[in-house]
C-alpha cells in the first residue's frame, strides 16, 4: 500500500466521521424540536378546553432518540481521532522515506 493511498483513507475515514458528527447533530436538534412542538400542541390544546386525555394525544412523527445520536456523535468523534492518527502515521512513514533517501 502506498503512502498517498494510506493518506486517502485518513482523508476519507475524516470526512465520513465530519458527515456523520453532522448528521447526528442535525437529528438531535430535530428530536429536540419535536419534543418542543409536541408539549407546544399539548398545551394549545388544553388552553382550547380539551381534557388531559385528549390534550396528550397528539400526531407523533418518528423522531430520533436523543440518547442513540449522542453515541452516534461519541463515534464519529472516535472515528475522527481514529483517521487523524492514519493520517499522521502516513506523514510520519512519508517523512521517514524521505530522510533515507536524503
């Protein structure tokens, strides 16, 4: 293997841990939203006459756990340290290869 090609996977291994520490963030936020709308309508309702049962029952749209995408964020965050230390060791090869042949 190559040190260009060990240095890709670094590259890719980052950028694919970047994209999902994204994604996990967005549906945080999202499930988060949800969590407000839902009490939002709750209250609506209640305020328009409806009883507690009725007030509770609400459309409830699948929204993400926020538990499961703090550990989907916890390992994009591992992924990323792992592939910066791909990428370091490829510099660290590469830098090697050069000072024997210096």
């Amino acid at each position: 293997m190559s040190v260009a090609m060990v240095f890709n996977v670094g590259v890719d291994g980052f950028v694919r841990a970047q994209q999902d520490a994204t994604q996990a963030s967005a549906n945080i936020n999202r499930a988060t939203t949800a969590q407000l709308d839902t009490q939002q309508v709750q209250l609506g309702r209640q305020l328009q006459g409806a009883s507690n049962g009725e007030a509770l029952i609400a459309p409830v749209a699948e929204t993400p756990r926020v538990e499961q995408e703090l550990v989907n964020l916890q390992v994009a965050q591992l992924q990323a340290k792992a592939s910066a230390r791909v990428i370091a060791s490829a510099d660290d090869l590469l830098g090697t290869l050069i000072d024997i042949r210096a």
